[in-house]
C-alpha cells in the first residue's frame, strides 16, 4: 500500500475517516499514522492532532505520535520505539514516498473546509527531535511534496450566509479550467560553498577518513550539520558544511553520528574518535551545538 492508491486522485474528498479507510487512502480509523518499522509509513493525517504540527502546504513539519492525554495534551516524552514514529524513519532512510490526508480539524490554511482530503505523495527529507509547545521531548518529520505532487489551494473565506452581498454578480466561472504553472519557494543551496568544502579534504570523509574512487574521479558529499529547512534553519556556509561520504552523510542526518566540542565524533552514543579537520576549514560550534542537541540524550 506504499505509494498511490489507484484511481484515487489528488484532491479526492471523504466525508469521514471511515470513508477515507473503506477506499485505502489512510486505513485506520483513529490513527494517525499508518505503518511499521519493516514497511514504512503508508499515510499521514494532518488534522490538528498535535499542536507542534507547521502545514506550508509543499512542506509539513509532522509530529509523531504518542505522550498525548484524551484532551490533546503533551504529557510524556515520543518514543522512536512507536511503531508509527518507527515508520516514518524506515520511509526517510528508504526513499519511500507516504500519502497526506489533510482534514478539516487543522488550523492550517491548507486544510479542507470539512471532511478530509487526500493531497498526494510527500517524502520523509529529514528528522529530529525537540521540545514541544508542552515542554516534552516530541520527534518531528520535516516532509516535502513529491515531484508531481501540486502544493495545495489556500482555502479562500466565504462570507456568512447572512452577510449583506451588495451588488456583487455570481461569476460565470469556467467550465474547462485551464492548468498553469505555479513556482514553489524551496531552498538554494550553494554548490560552491560545498566544493569548496570538498576541495579542502581531497574528497576524504572526515569522519571514517574513506575516499571513494570512481572512474570520473573521486566523490564524496557536503553534509550540513544544522539542517537548512524549517524548524532548523542553518545557515549555508563552509562553517556549516562536512566533507562525508555517503554513509556517514547518512548517519549525520539520522543521529548516529554528532560532534562534541572539542570535535570528538559520537558514534551511536559512544566516542569514536576526532573530527578530521583543514586548516582552512573552520567550524561553527553554534551548529554544531544545534545538531547535537536534536540527537544526544
């Protein structure tokens, strides 16, 4: 059930949660998020559940599940261990796209004026955890609209049905609506600032110290330590930026991986060794600092 539901396409409205469970679109009932560890998430429902949730329409900043009382309350720390949390970290570190239902309940924007509605495939970019409205550790999923995926219509206030209308004429409207490009507000990341970068260390990891020879010559990745995109919002500068190859980018941007300040390298919890540094690559402590307050515990 990972991907599109056939026949069912963006913009499909359900009356209920019933409804939307009979066709597919996000099986269970009460739920909010529908999937395991071993699978992955096949869909969300963004319906004012948490309120640390952030709707930008192309981008969602989704908290996970668990720690809530019956009147919406944050009251315990999440747990990765929570099978839907569990989920959506098997959909980041695979690629897999899950499906977003909004519903009416949310204070977004983007949301239905009722019932709920499917708005199509969404990928799991990054995630972490923090401390919510409530003062509780919550694990949040920044989610990014997939390539043909439209950003969805901002729900446009309608009057209350006694509210004088004036002279105001019924548009005709259009009967063949036309399609039109839209441009999406996403962020530009500097490819000098990760040459540069890359350049510096000779394509070297700096943290397991590989070089990955391939026949175009050698490769490695810029990483930045504090993520670009909201909530995090790190700056796109070299002090900001690691030369890694692709699993230790990887591990980065899952948490096994953070750095102390002296620039020793935790590994899963334990301290494996220093940071391979370049004079002429300086470091910002404030991001690393940042980066690792989302993963030590």
């Amino acid at each position: 059930m990972i991907g599109e539901i056939p026949n069912v396409p963006v913009g499909q409205s359900y009356a209920s949660r019933v409804l939307a469970s009979e066709a597919k679109v996000h099986r269970p009932r009460i739920a909010g998020i529908c999937g395991t560890k071993a699978t992955g998430a096949e869909s969300i429902v963004l319906s004012g559940g948490y309120k640390d949730d952030q709707d930008l329409g192309d981008v969602i900043i989704y908290t996970g599940h668990g720690g809530q009382d019956g009147a919406g309350n944050q009251v315990s720390d999440q747990s990765l261990d929570d099978s839907g949390n569990a989920a959506l970290v098997t959909s980041h570190l695979q690629g897999l796209p899950v499906r977003v239902i909004r519903g009416s309940k949310s204070e977004s924007v983007y949301a239905p004026r009722s019932g709920y509605r499917y708005d199509g495939l969404y990928r799991v970019v990054s995630y972490g955890s923090t401390l919510g409205i409530d003062g509780h550790l919550i694990w949040q999923f920044r989610m990014e609209a997939a390539l043909d995926t439209p950003t969805p219509a901002i729900e446009a206030e309608q009057l209350p049905v006694d509210a004088p209308q004036n002279d105001v004429q019924v548009p005709a409207g259009n009967d063949a609506p036309e399609r039109v490009s839209s441009n999406v507000q996403r962020i530009v990341r500097s490819s000098q600032v990760k040459n540069a970068v890359k350049s510096w260390h000779a394509d070297q990891c700096q943290v397991c110290g590989i070089t990955i020879d391939t026949p175009g010559g050698t490769y490695s990745e810029g990483a930045h330590i504090q993520a670009l995109g909201r909530p995090h919002n790190g700056p796109d500068r070299t002090d900001n930026v690691l030369c890694l190859c692709p699993n230790c980018h990887v591990r980065l941007d899952a948490g096994a991986i953070f750095i102390e300040d002296d620039l020793t390298v935790v590994e899963n919890g334990v301290p494996s060794g220093a940071l391979r540094t370049h004079p002429q690559h300086a470091l910002s402590l404030d991001c690393i600092r940042s980066h690792r307050a989302r993963w030590r515990r």
